[in-house]
C-alpha cells in the first residue's frame, strides 16, 4: 500500500508541473501604440498635477501639454490603424514533448533520490509497528482482565494485602495512577513491614518500567519507602544504587550496594548483582590512551 500511495504521489506531483505545458493556452498581442496612448495621458496628468503645485510655469506647462497632446493624437492615430488585436497561441508541440521529458525524468528521479535518502524498508518497518501496536493492544487486555479478577477477589475479601499490592503495580501499567496510589496505600496498610516493603520496592520498579526511567523522583520516593519500611529490602536498594550510578554519585551507589551485602541473604540474586557491582566499582580504571 506504501509503494501505491507514493507512485499516485508522484503522478500527482507530475501531472501538477506538467498541467501548464499540456493545457491550451494563448496570449494577447497588445499595439505598441496602446501602450503609448496610456503613457501620454499620465504625463498629461503628471503635467497638471506639477503645474498645480506650482513645480512649473504657467507658459512652460502650455508648452509642454501642446507637445504631450500632439504625441498623444498621433499615437491614437496609429492605434486606430493598427490592426484589432489577435490572440496568438503558443506552440503546442514543443510543450508536450517538454511535459513527456518532465514525467518520464521526475518519476525515475524521486525514486532514486528515495531509495538513497529514504526509507525503502518503511513497509516492512509499518508492519512490524503495527505488530508491536496489536501485541500491546493483547497484553493490555490480558492485564485489564487480570485487575477485572483482583478486583473481584478485593471485593470479596477488602483485607487482602498482597492482593491490593498486585492491583497497585497492575493498575500503574494501566496508566492509572490515582487508583494505583490509593491500592499500594492500602497494602501497606495491611501487610507486615517486610510485605508492605516489597509491594512498594515492586511498584517503584514498575513505575520505572512504565516512564523507562523517566520518572526519578517518584521512583526514588517509593524506593526510599519500601527501605523505610525494610532496611533489608533488596528490590528497593538496588533502585537507589542504579539511579545513584546513572546520576554519577557513584559514593551513594557504593553505600546501597554495600548495604545489600551486608543485609540480603547470599543466594538472593540482589546480593549478587551488588556483588559484581561492587567489584566492578573497585576494578581499577585502564589509563585513557
């Protein structure tokens, strides 16, 4: 469809520049002696004006009106025995041989000029969009039925606190905050310290998710909660030490990933990421050549 519209583009763009050159066209042929008619009668006025405005003398301006006035008359005299003015037509074989060379250069040039500067793989880059845009489409159902069914359970038992932390994150993706906020403060409510710190750790990883890091300070305010609530919470010190290494407070970054070792069990896989973290932070920088 992409190759379609750009060849009825660029028909269209052709038949444009080549409509004046097919079109019938035809001028006319004005009498030298009507423009001198025309020109002798505004330096009569040009006269009058400038013996009125006292730019000239009287005797001067009777002069110079009788020499206007009898260039004037014989002008007239040759209009009128000029023959009536005709319509000329422009030639109409050289300008369709013109517009021929027009098409059949335009059409081939826009497509070579497209496929160097252009985007030749733009069909196949349109279809693969439009895959991306039906497989979201998939998963925001998926994910719209699954708060459809939270919610339904919540209704049933309100005192659910993992279930309310599962909505909050569930409800983020969905774009809406306002519900998603209000979900993650009733789980924090309801869960013990640990839980309530990692439903919080998990809804800033998903906020991060969502804004693709975009989000800093929200991210690192919930980030902050969920340590608040657990010092031991890895998820949520693992957040502040990579937001502390893309800001380059590689100081802040040492202090979270230290304090993951020193409070996450070793089989967790936040303990080892701070590990090579850590080691990576004390491998000694190759000079720059």
């Amino acid at each position: 469809m992409l190759w379609v519209a750009l060849a009825v583009m660029a028909l269209g763009a052709v038949a444009v520049l080549a409509w004046p050159l097919v079109a019938s066209r035809r001028i006319a042929e004005v009498p030298r002696a009507a423009c001198d008619v025309a020109l002798f009668r505004d330096q009569l006025t040009e006269l009058e004006r400038e013996r009125a405005d006292g730019e000239i003398g009287a005797a001067e301006a009777v002069a110079a009106k009788r020499e206007i006035e009898r260039r004037l008359l014989a002008a007239g005299r040759a209009l009128e025995a000029a023959p009536k003015s005709t319509d000329r037509a422009f030639a109409r074989g050289p300008r369709l041989r013109l517009a021929a060379v027009l098409a059949a250069v335009t059409v081939p040039a826009a497509f070579l000029i497209y496929l160097s500067v252009g985007t030749p793989e733009a069909p196949m880059f349109l279809d693969m969009m439009a895959e991306m845009r039906a497989q979201d489409a998939e998963r925001r159902a998926e994910l719209t039925h699954l708060v459809d069914l939270v919610e339904e359970r919540l209704a049933e038992a309100p005192g659910d606190g993992q279930g309310w932390g599962l909505l909050a994150s569930a409800k983020l993706r969905l774009g809406k905050m306002d519900d998603a906020r209000n979900a993650l403060a009733k789980a924090q409510q309801l869960l013990p310290p640990p839980q309530a710190a990692e439903a919080t750790a998990r809804f800033a990883q998903t906020l991060a998710d969502v804004s693709e890091g975009q989000a800093v300070s929200p991210i690192r305010q919930y980030a902050t909660q969920a340590i608040t609530l657990d010092p031991a919470n890895g998820r949520g010190r693992t957040l502040l030490a990579i937001m502390a290494m893309q800001t380059g407070d590689e100081d802040e970054a040492r202090k979270q990933w230290s304090e993951i070792i020193e409070r996450v069990p070793a089989d967790s896989p936040f303990y080892a990421q701070a590990k090579t973290a850590l080691d990576r932070l004390d491998r000694p920088q190759a000079p720059a050549r």
